[in-house]
C-alpha cells in the first residue's frame, strides 16, 4: 500500500492508479491498459489526469472515470481533473509482456497481432490463437464478439474449453 | 457557412449515423438468429453508440450555447437530423440487416481512413478509433454476406433481395453540400467522390466473393445530409427519444 502521510507525487499517483483494475479484466490495472497517458499537478493542490478510452462505448470508462477521482481524494489529492486525449489512439499494441502473461494466467487469450496488420477484410479467418489454458493452437473462432468490447469468442478443439480472446486494436 | 458551422454539421451528419443505425441494431437485442449473433450485434451498436457520443460531445464543444450531447441524441427532430437514409431503413431480416451493414460499414471504413488524415485534430483521433471499430464491423457483415452468398437458394434469394432493395439508398451517403466544400477546402474533410470509388471496389469484392448482382440503380433518392428523410426515421426516433420527451431532463 502507497504511504499516505507524506504528500503526492508524481511517481506515487501512478502506483496508486495502478492498483485500479479494469472492470473487465480485475487483474490487469487502467495503468497496465495504457488507459492512463499522462498525470501531472499544476499546484500542489490540484492532480489532473488525463486519460484516453479503449474502445468507443466501453461502459468501463465511466467507472475508472469515478474509481480515479475517488482514489486519489482519498489519498490526499484535494481536487482531480480528468482529461480525455483522443490522439493517439489507444491500441492494445501497448501492452506489455508482463500484462499479457496477466490475462493469460486469468485465462483470456492476449492479442497475438500488431495493429496495424489486424482485421484486413477476409484476412485472418484462417489464424489460430494459442489457447491460454492448454498452450496449443488447434483453436476456432465462435464469434467476433463477445461479452464485452475488447474481447471474442473461441473454443479450443484440443482441451475442448471455450475461452476469450482480447481482440487486436 | 464559416469553418465552424461546417464542422458541427459534418460532426452531427458522422454521429447521426452511428447512432440512428446504432439503435436499429440493437432493435435486434434479445431477437438475433443466435446467441452470438445477438452479442455481436449489440456490440457493434455500442461502439456506434459510442463513436456517436464522442462526436456529439465535439459538435457541443464548438458551440457556445448550452446544448449537451443528450441534448443533440434526444431533443432534435428528424427534421434536425442529417444521417444518411440507408441506415434508418427498418432491419427487415438478417440478410437485409447484414447487407446494410456492410454498404455502410464500407463507406465508413473509406471515411474514416481519409478523416485520419484531417487537419483537424479531434476529427482525426476519433476516426482512428473510429475506423478500428469499423473495420470489425465491415469484417463480421461481410463474412456473412458471403456465407448466405453461397449457402442454399433461400439464403441467396434473400441477400441478393436485400441489396436490390437498399442500392437505392447508397448514393446518398456520397451527396455533397457547401458542408462538404467548406471543410475540403480547409482540408478537414475530403471529396466524397474519391471515397465513392473506394467504396465501390470494396464492395465490389465482397459481392463478388458473394456471387451477387450489384443492381442498376433505380428509384435513387437522396437528401438526408439536408435533413430530408424516408418515413421510418421519424418513428425510430419517437421510440429512442421517447423518455426525454416524456420526462424532460431525466437522468439516472
Ligand atoms: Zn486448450
């Protein structure tokens, strides 16, 4: 836990963002999505945060918008602002290793392309993911979509486990 | 028309589509064909939703009048509005709901890739969003078209009936007003003839893929980036519009 008697920094605002998590995703933190982009404190008093929304209508935004500002009240920030950055967009090229490995162990399958070569129109309907409880690839897609945004459906002909797949963005 | 006023139409006409046809998908909510249908319909509509949002709320920040993106979504007439009349047609069946996400998902897709070069900068980030929602959105439809393209006689009767019935609405997305010139002349936006012919090889090749006839055009009509629409949409936004008119100013 982040001591509170001393006074915010910097540093130790983004170790207390990082304990948020998504909603989604309970063991990857916003921090670890790349949903937070930049903190700063113009005086002492006041933190403005400044974030950017994963995917277009993603209701998870709404309550990491609520979980930032109440955190850090908590923790002694006497105002929040939080500010919304479109560009660039967020893509899940961001994650890193250590993240990815997170979803796996909790069971979703992390994206396996770069953005810029994903959803080409017919492209990728023949591609396997690694299924993340077993480790082989004799996968299908279910469905494009599934329970939330970020994630789609597939089923894993080897241990025979449905399982999600954190799409490429 | 100064740059300005050009901009806030350009930005109602890309979020009145989203969200027109926004709510038609989810129409579907709890009626899909099958479980991961219906998912993946309310999924597309939320991120049209979505984008809807992020754009009502830019067309809001550059007008000093009060007005909200709520305010925009559910206090305009149809009249007011200015998405383009393919997506208010009704969902018909799933052949007819797929191919008019497919003749929209396309346009949108070539829209927005041009708007991520735009001299605006928000413009330009909410298209890169944008378009990587879109482009899964162009996928899932075309992947269907394809398969009931090449599925049993009904399943091709169907589709090849849909995109005969909704070709006459696809001009309409391509019509340009002073809107159009004033922000191609600030290089904000672009000229929708060039997104045209993109438009048309795309689909050109999922309706090959699909062995369909792309009809001759008949009975075109066009007006909705004037406010000019079919019958439909005035019902649809009785129904989406319903709880804000009824109790002014709701929240919850
Ligand atoms: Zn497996």
């Amino acid at each position: 836990m982040v001591n509170l008697d001393s006074p915010l920094t910097n540093e130790k605002v983004w170790k207390i963002l990082n304990q948020i998590p998504d909603p989604d995703i309970p063991v990857v933190s916003i921090v670890e999505l790349g949903i937070v982009r930049n903190v700063e404190n113009n005086d002492a008093e006041k933190w403005i945060v400044t974030i950017t929304p994963s995917y277009s209508g993603c209701p998870a935004m709404a309550v990491f918008r609520e979980d930032i500002k109440t955190v850090l009240l908590e923790s002694g920030a006497k105002e929040v602002e939080l500010k919304i950055s479109y560009s660039p967009a967020w893509t899940t090229d961001w994650l890193s290793e250590t993240t990815r490995e997170k979803m796996r162990k909790h069971g979703i399958a992390p994206p396996e392309t770069n953005s810029s070569q994903s959803v080409e129109l017919f492209a990728d309907s023949k591609r396997k993911i690694t299924c993340p409880h077993c480790g082989k690839n004799e996968t299908h897609r279910t469905s494009q979509f599934g329970s939330t945004p970020c994630k789609a459906l597939w089923y894993c002909d080897s241990c025979h486990q449905p399982f999600e797949y954190f799409k490429c963005y | 028309m100064n740059t300005k006023e050009a901009l806030y139409n350009f930005c109602l006409r890309l979020a009145d589509n989203n969200i027109v046809l926004g709510q038609r998908l989810a129409e579907w909510c709890s009626r899909g064909p099958i479980l991961e249908e219906d998912l993946a319909m309310t999924n597309i509509s939320l991120d049209l939703f979505g984008e809807a949002e992020s754009l009502y709320e830019y067309a809001v920040s550059l007008m000093d009048n009060n007005s909200t993106a709520d305010h925009l979504a559910f206090l305009r007439s149809e009249r007011e509005y200015f998405n383009n009349l393919l997506v208010e047609q009704p969902n018909g069946d799933f052949a007819q709901t797929m191919m008019k996400q497919v003749l929209f998902s396309a346009f949108a897709k070539h829209l927005y890739e041009a708007l991520c070069n735009s001299h605006d900068e928000t413009l330009k980030g909410l298209s890169a969003k944008a378009l990587k929602e879109t482009k899964y959105h162009l996928r899932h439809s075309s992947e269907w078209i394809i398969r009931f393209g090449n599925g049993t006689e009904e399943s091709i009767r169907r589709t090849q009936f849909a995109l005969n019935k909704l070709w006459r609405f696809t001009d309409d997305m391509f019509v340009m007003n002073d809107v159009d010139e004033e922000l191609i002349s600030m290089g904000i936006s672009f000229n929708l003839d060039d997104i045209h012919a993109k438009w048309k090889f795309t689909i050109s090749e999922i309706f090959a893929e699909a062995n369909l006839q792309i009809p001759d055009a008949n009975n075109v009509i066009t007006g909705g980036s004037k406010g000019f629409h079919t019958e439909h949409l005035g019902h649809l936004l009785c129904e989406m519009q319903y709880l804000q008119r009824v109790h002014p100013g709701a929240t919850w």
